[in-house]
C-alpha cells in the first residue's frame, strides 16, 4: 500500500514563492544587523541535555524535543518505569534547539578566549519547540537573534530597541509596537523563590486572557498581596512618562523596584537620542516573557489588531554563563520570530512584487546536430549571468513551451532546423508570443535589454 504522503504538525514546507518572500525579509533583516555591527554565527541544531536543561524554566523544558540516545536506547533501564520526567535523561542525552540564547552561551564558554568582547553575533537558523500547533504558533520555526554579549550598560538594550525598530519601519510593518518591562517591576510584587513561576503564569496573558491568569495564580497558591499589585499593575495608563511615574508612586520605596524604573528611564532617553520616536516603544509593567533567565529589560514587539501573536522577544540575562563556568557573563538580545513575520506581511499584503520564476531563458532541444552549439550558448549565458536552462531531452516543440509557460519563464531561444542552417536564433517573448530572430551578439544584447526592462 502507498504511503499517504503528510507532514507532521506544527512543520510546513515552503514553495518557491514563499522561499524568495523570506530571503526577501532575511535580506533586510541581515543587513540592519550588519550595520549595528552584529557578525553571523552558527551553531549545531542537536545540543546536549546538559546544555539545555535548567535554563528556561518548567513550561519551557517541557516543550524540548528530547532526541533518544543510539544504538539499544533502553540497556541496563527498567521499562516498567512510568515516571517520564525521571525516564528522558535516562533515555535521551540530547535534544533539538528550543532557542538560539543557550546553544551561544554555550558557544562563549567554548571559545571566550578567541572572542572580542562585547560580543555582537547575529544568528538566523530554526529551533524547535514541542508546542501544541495553532495559527502562528509551529512546532519548528526560524528565529532571526541579535545579541550583545559582555557589557551590562544600558546602551546596549537602548541599541536594541532602536534596531528593533529600524528593522519593522523597513519591512514597512504597520501599527507595531514594542513593549518593555524590567523583570525589577515584577520581582518587587512577588517572593524571590516563586518569581519564576510567576512570570511563567503571568506570560500567558495575552494566550489565556487576565482573568484565567489571576485564578492560574490563585491556584499556584500566591498571596492575596502578590495578585492584588498585579491586578494594579494591569491599569497604569497613560504615556511612557506617566506610567513611569506610577511605577515610581507604586514600587519606587524599594531598592529593587527603584532600581527598574530608573532602569526603563534610561534607556528610553537614550533610545530616543538614538532615533527612537516616542510613540514606537511602550512600557507594560506586566510584561514578564516566560524564559527563566531573563534578569532585567524584557521586550516584545506586537503588533495592534493582529491575528497573531506576538512577533519577537528578547531581553537582558546575567547567570547564563555560570553553568558553563563563566561568571559574570551578561548579555541582552532580541529575537524576531521569522514564520510570524512572515504570516503578518502577507496579511497586511506588505510583500513587494517578487519575479516567480528562477530560469530566464529555456533553450529548446529539437534538433540533434544542433546539440553542440545548444551546449555552448547554454555555457555562455550562464558566464554572462543569465539564469538558463536547456529542456534535456528532444521532443515536440509544443511540450517544451508548455513547460516554459508553467515555470512562467519569460523567454525562449529556438535553433531548429532553419535557424541552425542560417547560424541565427529565435528569441521567443513568452507572455506576448512575439519572436524575433537574432545573430549570437544580437541575441545577448536583446535578452538582455528584455530582462531589464522586466526587472
């Protein structure tokens, strides 16, 4: 029986459309990356579970796709076991990529004495996440990273936001927003050993709604106390000034919460002499983004009215760096969440006319003593520059513009019969039919011309 051809949930292929409307945007992205001066980096997709575990909290490990070990996975293990969180490590030594933050801490401890500090690296590769599948949320999905490594000034988070913004004003996203908290804010409202949990729960505001995240809360059994500034958190209103001072009113008595709102303060200012406008940034005091190693600024860039989540995220991290060995490493970076990008810009029809086809010329194949001089203008083309194909095999002249037509290649060369008796070439318009015949300089110079104008 023939195998029912389907793709496993949450994964999508990409059609070559899709794939030139993608480098389109990686295009742009890597270059306002580039100009902030931010160089590429790559790193393995399958990490060791020592390398991924006990970083990103709970909820996120439990969405790690654990891969098992090789060879006779289950020697020396009781199978009777049920306990599946004591049965991965025992059967799974590694695991996909859940984001690009771990896997280049990693990278820093392993090279740190070759590396030039602070570190800018940029990363575009694609992680995997073992999440229930929904509209712009995927199992696999490429993250584009920009990350600075070594240096705690507040620069460097007011850097950030600016290329944030530089990369969605390109992109020509409408109405997007980047909202910033200070993890100070939410550390202030809740005891030390349960902030995690907190901002793990308090992360699913905008999935599950306010309401369920107060009984989720209730039900984690924190304090009437904790849930009560939450709640007065959620209705600071106004401008980034206003609520600055709200939070000042509100949390600024303490050292830590003083500490934060001083913190945002400072990077909007200098965000703003940055180029920033004012009304590009907002902060949202419940901002929490769930991973468990953010320590200071956290961001994440919405966009209003849209049918999807939130495109990015990122923020500032201190102690990831310790596991490895190297204290006091500290780093802030963002994330844009290249399939959700991708889904917004189609929605808001932001993708500009893209050429659909990849060959520019076919040359047809009819007559076989004519192969040698196909070959060698074939040869020629593609040392021009053009992008030329030959149909392999020689049929009926009607198939091979039938295909033509269907991979929408724009022109055709004939040397048939005649045109190879008379050392010319029929150059063939294919969307308005008309052909001309030309000498082998003539044919270059209109091909061309024609191509040109098409772009």
């Amino acid at each position: 029986m023939a195998l029912l051809p389907s793709l496993v949930k949450g994964m999508r292929d990409y059609a070559t459309l899709q794939v030139q409307r993608r480098n389109y945007m990686l295009s742009i992205i890597q270059s306002i990356y580039a100009r902030y001066g931010f160089t590429p980096l790559e790193t393995p997709a399958l990490e060791s579970r020592a390398t991924l575990t006990g970083k990103y909290g709970q909820e996120g490990e439990q969405l790690m796709f654990n891969v098992l070990k090789s060879g006779n996975f289950l020697e020396g293990i009781e199978t009777s076991a049920t306990d599946y969180k004591k049965l991965k490590p025992l059967i799974s030594d590694k695991g996909l990529r859940y984001d690009l933050t771990v896997p280049l801490m990693r990278y820093i401890a392993t090279h740190q004495h070759q590396l030039c500090f602070p570190f800018r690296r940029y990363q575009i590769q694609p992680v995997w996440r073992a999440d229930r599948p929904q509209k712009g949320r995927y199992r696999e999905f490429l993250q584009c990273d920009a990350d600075i490594i070594g240096s705690s000034a507040l620069l460097c988070e007011a850097e950030i936001l600016k290329l944030i913004y530089d990369v969605c004003t390109k992109l020509c996203i409408k109405y997007f927003c980047i909202k910033i908290n200070h993890r100070g804010v939410l550390s202030t409202i809740v005891e030390p050993e349960k902030e995690k949990i907190f901002c793990a729960i308090v992360d699913k505001s905008e999935k599950i709604g306010c309401e369920k995240v107060i009984s989720a809360l209730q039900a984690a059994g924190f304090s009437s106390q904790t849930i009560a500034s939450f709640s007065l958190l959620q209705k600071f209103k106004g401008s980034n000034a206003e609520r600055l001072s709200q939070l000042q009113a509100t949390i600024g008595h303490t050292d830590t919460g003083s500490k934060a709102v001083a913190a945002l303060g400072n990077i909007l200012t200098q965000a703003h002499a940055l180029g920033l406008p004012d009304g590009a940034c907002s902060i949202d005091p419940t901002l929490a983004r769930g991973l468990a190693y953010y320590t200071g600024l956290v961001m994440e860039l919405t966009v209003a009215n849209a049918s999807i989540g939130s495109l990015g995220g990122g923020g500032r991290y201190e102690h990831l760096g310790d596991t490895f060995g190297i204290t006091g490493l500290v780093g802030v970076g963002f994330s844009f969440g290249i399939d959700r990008l991708y889904d917004l810009m189609e929605e808001q029809n932001l993708f500009p006319s893209i050429t659909h086809y990849t060959t520019e010329v076919l040359l047809t194949n009819t007559e076989e003593k004519a192969e040698a001089q196909l070959l060698k203008l074939l040869n020629q083309l593609r040392l021009d520059g053009f992008k030329a194909e030959i149909y392999p095999q020689r049929v009926k002249m009607k198939k091979q513009l039938t295909y033509a037509h269907k991979k929408n290649i724009p022109f055709v060369v004939i040397l048939g019969e005649e045109e190879y008796t008379m050392h010319h070439y029929t150059l063939k318009n294919m969307q308005t039919g008309i052909q001309n015949s030309y000498s082998w300089p003539e044919l270059f110079a209109a091909l061309g011309t024609a191509l040109a104008v098409k772009s």
